[in-house]
C-alpha cells in the first residue's frame, strides 16, 4: 500500500510539471547561418514549421495558413527579409531575398548579400519576435575559417558582424 502511494505521488509531480516542460520547449528559436566568402555572404535561417504556421495567421489576407502553398512561403521570406536586416557604417546594407522552403519539421529562408572591404558591419535578427516576449534569435557567422554566434532576444539590438 505504501509503495503505491508513493508511486501515485511521483506519477502525480510528473504530470503536474508536463505543462510547464512542455511551455518551455516550444519557445520560438530561428537559427541563421551567415557564411562569408570573399566578399560573399550566404544567409539561411531556420525556423520549425510551428513557429511558421503562427506567423501566418498574424498576415493579412492568409485565410489557410498552408506551408506547401508558395504564396504563403513567399511571405515568410518577406517577412524574414524585413526582420533581418544590416547596416554597413550606420546606413542601411541591402540584402537580396532568394526564396523559402518547407522541409520537414522546418521552414528555410534564403538570402545573399555582399560584405564591404572596409568600414563596420552590423546586423539585427527580430525574426520570430513578434510571437511573443519569449523568442530566440542565434546567428552563426562562419568568416575566414571561424564561427561566431550572435545571439538576439528581446528588442533584438544592432550587433556587429566585423
């Protein structure tokens, strides 16, 4: 009778922390690699078909928020576009939008921009931020054989890429 009573309890405190565990969990993250060549720069982010799915229902005109619809696809990527942004000596640094895809549990956005021979570059990664207070931005830089990461929560501030 004890030894029930006291599996009964544990299998109660589990199930109790289940919900925060999974809260916790699903805490909107965006990864983004930023590969620099040359004067190259290659920009993927990667974000979980969830997180995607919420976003659509938060545009206008998105009745059916369907990932395999490229209508829908594009918008993320504008979106994306719009919410990872550079500056290059305080001016605005435009990036070029290459597209997006669905594949499997995630969602790619794809960019490509140039980096300038001198002067000081900075980005800001706010993707995902407007699902909510709790969101997570990692940017990794890979540059002449090193990797680097950005990390951006909150108001998501300019940081600097060189």
């Amino acid at each position: 009778m004890i030894l029930t009573r006291r599996f009964f309890g544990i299998g109660l405190a589990v199930v109790l922390m289940m919900p925060f565990s999974v809260a916790a969990h699903r805490m909107p993250v965006v990864v983004s690699t930023v590969k620099v060549t040359g004067t190259a720069m290659q920009i993927t982010h990667r974000f979980h078909v969830h997180d995607g799915i919420r976003l659509l229902t938060e545009f206008e005109g998105v009745t059916e928020p369907d990932l395999g619809d490229m209508a829908n696809l594009a918008k993320l990527a504008l979106y994306a576009e719009e919410n990872f942004v550079t500056q290059h000596d305080g001016a605005p640094h435009p990036l070029t939008t290459i597209g997006a895809e669905q594949d499997g549990a995630y969602v790619f956005v794809y960019q490509e921009g140039t980096v300038p021979a001198s002067g000081t570059l900075k980005l800001k990664s706010t993707i995902l931020k407007s699902l909510g207070k709790d969101w997570l931005a990692h940017v990794n830089i890979e540059q002449n054989g090193k990797i680097s990461t950005l990390v951006f929560t909150g108001r998501g501030k300019w940081q600097k890429i060189n």
